[in-house]
C-alpha cells in the first residue's frame, strides 16, 4: 500500500511474490502452492464466474441474490487468510451466512418438479453458467477438505461451500425451469444393448 494524496491505493505489483511465496493476514509467507492459497484461487475464479454470469442473468431476484454471494466469497477469502489465527478480528463466515444459503435453496426448490434422475448440463445460457459455477464450487470444496487435513479451517467454510454448490444446481434448474426449458437426461449409451447381450 502507498499513500497518494492522504488515500491508500493499492499497487497492482507489490514484487514480494517474486520468490513464490505470498502473505497472510498477520504477516505469514506462505508458497502460492499451499493449499489454503489454492482454496482462495478457485474461490476467485469462481467469483469471476458470476460475474460472468450476471452479464447474462435479467432476473432481478437472481441477480441481487448472486451479487449477494460474490459478496459472501470474499469472506470466504478473507476467512482462509486468517485461518491460522482463529481470533483475528477479521470478516469469518459465521452460522448465519448457512442458514441464508438454505432458506434460498428451499424457495428455489419448491417451485421445482422433483429430481428423479440426473440430468445434463445446460438449456439456457444463464443455467449453463451457473451449472459451471456449481462445478468450480465443488472442486473448491475438494481442495477444502485436502486443506483441512493439516490447517485449521473454519468448520462453517466447509459447511457454506457445500451448501452453495447445492445452490448453484437449484439455480440452474431454476434458470431453465423459469423459461420453460426442458431438462435432458443423461443417455448412457450401449447400456441396453450390454444387458440384452448378458
């Protein structure tokens, strides 16, 4: 950070990642290979992900609802950057932050014909990327619970990333649902014929 005219601005390139290695809350080098740095990443690229998908997205409740969780995700960050010192006085993501998650899962979810298979990624432009987003949540969730097996990680992260990819696949189901998309199944090809053929 410099200080320009009494604000603080922030420098795009602050050189002290040259060596590989980057800075927690606190002061912490961490390698930029440290898992919690990757949960942070994929957290990111997921972030930029609903922005794309906002670009796509006129539904104002589902707009404000995922400007909401872009919100969210830099506590997230900010949760994984201080998970080495679980009294920092910094934003966590709390109990509450779940209990949002659920609420919009279950209003989404009874306006919805129930599920009794799988189904394929896809139909309309705004449930295709938000079916994208389910994926990277849940690849985030994976390098989470890598990452909880040696660093202390907030419980309520685990919790929270979980229930957001179970939004994310409502939403997407949703978003077809909303202009009367059909949703495909999965055609598992040669299946019949292997079973005729036993």
């Amino acid at each position: 950070m410099d200080i320009d005219n009494k604000r603080w601005v922030m420098r795009i390139y602050t050189k002290t990642g040259d060596q590989g290695k980057t800075s927690f809350y606190g002061g912490t080098r961490v390698p930029k290979d440290d898992l919690r740095i990757e949960v942070i990443g994929s957290v990111d690229e997921l972030n930029s992900i609903i922005g794309v998908t906002l670009c796509f997205t006129e539904n104002e409740k589902l707009r404000e609802l995922l400007s909401k969780i872009q919100h969210d995700l830099f506590t997230v960050g900010s949760d994984m950057a201080s998970s080495h010192l679980p009294d920092y006085d910094i934003p966590k993501i709390e109990s509450q932050h779940i209990k949002d998650l659920e609420e919009h899962i279950d209003g989404f979810t009874n306006v919805l014909s129930p599920q009794t298979s799988f189904i394929l990624p896809g139909g309309t432009i705004a449930s295709s990327f938000l079916h994208l987003c389910c994926s990277i949540t849940r690849r985030t969730e994976r390098i989470l619970v890598k990452a909880s097996t040696n660093h202390l990680i907030n419980p309520s992260v685990l919790c929270y990333v979980n229930r957001l990819s179970d939004l994310f696949y409502v939403l997407a189901r949703h978003s077809n649902n909303e202009l009367e998309v059909k949703e495909q199944q999965p055609i598992y090809k040669y299946f019949n014929e292997v079973k005729k053929n036993e």
